[in-house]
C-alpha cells in the first residue's frame, strides 16, 4: 500500500510547527500578498523559517502564490519566483496561467502544484497542465469518487493528484467567487475574502406586480444563512481514497487556530496510520468521536459518494462549537505547576482535555490549583486580556512544549 502524504495548513510558522507535531507530513502557507489567504500570509522570513524547519524535520513545505494576478502584480511575482528558486520549498501552488508560466520561467528547479483554483475535474485539464511542466495536480472539490478513480488509473506515470479531505467548502465553483469583491470590495480572487457566505441575510420576495410589497422569506432572529456551506469530511471514506492511491490528501484551513490544526491533524494522522496497518478493521466511528469535539458547522461528505447529494448547506449558520473551545497550549511543563498559554477563560473546577501527538484520544483532567503566572500567588480564574498571557496549573501527566489543551464548556 503507497504511503499516502498528509498536508495541513500553515497560517503562520507557529501554526507550521503545530501541524509537524501532531503529525502532518508537509503544510502548505501563502506569500505575503500573492496568495488567496492574505490574513493568513507567513512574511518572507517566516517562510524561510518554516522551510527550512520542515527540512530539518524531513517534512515538506508548498507555497501558495494562487491568486489571479493582474499586470501591476508580476514584478513582484517573478522577484518571488526568484526567491523561493533560491530557498526551495518543495512546490509553489498557482492556478493562473500566466503566474504558472512565470513560476516555470523564474523558479524552474521548484515544481508547480496546480491550485484547485483551476477547477481541474477532469483527465483531460490534468494532461494538459502535466504536459506544460506542471507536476501535482490539486483536485476540485467537486468531483466524485468515480471521476477521482478514472483519473487514478490512467493519469500519467509521473503526475501526482492532491484531493481535499477535511475543512471548509466554498458555496462558489472551487472558490471561484465574486460575492465579497461584489458586496465589500475585498476579491477571494486576489487574497482578501470577507467569508460574505457565511454572513446571515435577510430574505424577501417581491411580487413583480406590486413593487415595494416585501414578504419575507423564512428565517429566525438572525436572519437566513442560505450561502453557508457544511464542512467537508471524509473519514469515512479515507480507505478507498488510499486505495486509489491518491498522493496527498488536504486539510482546508490557514485561518483556523493552532488547536484546530493539532486536533484535527492528529485525527487524520491516527487513522491513516491505523488503516495502513491494519485495513480490516478501520473504524472511521472512533475518529468522528474525536472530530465532533471541533466542528464548528455540519459535515457532509460533498458530491465525493453522490452527485446527487444537497446535504451541504448550514442554513443554520453555525460557526461554534457548544462543547468544547481552546483551552490554551503549554508554554513549559513542571511536575507541580506548568506554564500555560491561556486562549479563553480558564476557572478552577473545569475540565480540560490534553491532545497528545500520535494519541487519538486526549488526556482528561480538572484543574485544581490555578496560580498566577507572574507573582504565583493563587486564583480562582484568568481571562485572556492580552495576546499571550500565561497562566500556572497542575498537568498531572507529563506534557511537552505547545501541547494543545481543550476546554469542555
């Protein structure tokens, strides 16, 4: 059975570092202005970082520079190009032609990743982006198994095929959207997606008679989230896509939070790890367990089993989880009290769950003590006031640096 590469994302070298620790084989970041998640972009230093700390892993790094790119952007693109010709990430995500073109002309030792951007859904646009020099080709969402096995068994020889597995879906065509340009001016086209899906709207019919006599569409208090996709997930089917023999299988996410990255991540990993070694007796059930602790919207597993599926849409809007949030990330452990990174409120008496790296489930315990950080006086609770603020409690097993704990509310 290939082994199969796992790939998360990297919204920063921190997030990067989480991703390699809880089991990620490559993660993938943006450039500071030339990728689709500009609030998510790495600095040029940051991604020399990351590179070359997944070097010394032995792990890879694929930049992202998947926008499309205007005239008044290539003189930056090709100064990139040169860039990352010199620091050499293992592939550079594009999906316009014209910035491929660039890439191959000014990166060419650096292979191109073609980006789902490009809404590659069939055989035909793989060969034919194969055949400009291109190496791995990211598949659109949109596709189904059939489809997926089709190119598998007869792609050529030296092509790789990503597919996304886990995380966001966009409600437009492979992302391919104008809504945020067209409501806030901020284009997903060009890095800068408001998310104008995920916003709750208020609905209305007019009669086309009786202009001005508004009837309102069904909705609660907060109006109508018709736009919101669900998330995908394929747990489920991960064993036929190994068995495919899919290279690389993709984790949406740059914007999410170091603790979604370590949770989900170390999921994924577990149960590719558990089905190479042991196909017959895959359980995808013991790892939705652990996946519902951090959805934050519905899943669905898209059109991947049926062309015919609708069940993807969060009319409800949903954008939390009810039972459990970051609880923070341990900055340095001790015996008695442990240096934590607080991200909500922490209060003696909560239950805390410690994720630990090639361990499906999490270590659960209550605090007992709180101390402050600075003065290490007892508390009875701390709010996250400031960006890193710390705190001291009792891990009663041992815990390494930026483990990731979970808070139950």
């Amino acid at each position: 059975m290939k082994k199969v590469e796992l790939l998360a994302p990297a919204g920063s070298f921190e997030k990067a570092k989480i991703a390699f620790l809880y089991g990620a084989d490559a993660v993938y970041c943006g450039t500071a202005s030339l990728s689709l998640r500009s609030r998510a972009a790495i600095d040029d230093d940051d991604l020399i970082k990351t590179i070359k700390y997944a070097h010394k892993l032995g792990k890879k790094v694929y930049v992202a520079m998947n926008i499309y790119a205007f005239d008044t952007d290539y003189e930056e693109i090709k100064q990139m190009c040169k860039k990352l010709e010199e620091v050499k990430p293992d592939g550079i995500i594009a999906a316009d032609p014209g910035v491929i073109s660039t890439i191959l002309k000014y990166a060419p030792s650096v292979p191109v990743n073609v980006s789902t951007q490009s809404n590659l859904v069939s055989l035909e646009a793989c060969k034919f982006w194969y055949n400009q020099g291109c190496k791995r080709m990211i598949m659109a969402r949109e596709m189904d198994k059939n489809q997926l096995k089709y190119i598998m068994e007869n792609k050529p020889e030296g092509m790789e095929i990503e597919i996304f597995i886990h995380g966001a879906i966009c409600f437009s065509y492979s992302g391919r959207c104008f809504l945020s340009d067209f409501l806030c001016g901020r284009s997903a086209n060009y890095g800068s997606c408001a998310q104008s899906c995920r916003w709750s709207y208020n609905l209305y019919l007019e009669e086309k008679n009786n202009p001005g006599n508004l009837m309102p569409v069904e909705m609660d208090e907060h109006g109508t989230s018709i736009l919101s996709s669900k998330d995908l997930c394929l747990i489920h089917e991960l064993p036929e896509i190994i068995d495919m023999g899919v290279d690389s299988l993709k984790i949406e996410g740059r914007l999410k939070t170091e603790y979604y990255i370590a949770s989900i991540v170390s999921i994924y990993r577990a149960a590719i790890d558990d089905y190479m070694k042991d196909p017959e007796n895959y359980d995808a059930e013991k790892y939705m367990k652990e996946i519902e602790k951090i959805k934050t919207r519905g899943l669905t597993t898209f059109y991947f089993n049926d062309k015919n599926n609708r069940d993807f849409q969060e009319y409800e809007g949903k954008q939390y989880n009810p039972n459990f949030e970051f609880g923070g990330k341990v900055q340095e452990f001790n015996k008695e009290k442990s240096i934590i990174e607080i991200k909500n409120r922490l209060q003696i008496g909560d239950k805390l769950e410690l994720i630990i790296p090639d361990q499906i489930e999490a270590f659960k315990f209550t605090i007992d003590n709180l101390w402050d950080a600075e003065t290490d006086e007892p508390i009875e609770f701390v709010n996250p006031g400031k960006e890193g603020q710390k705190v001291k409690l009792h891990i009663p097993v041992e815990a390494k640096t930026n483990w990731i704990l979970r808070r139950q509310k």
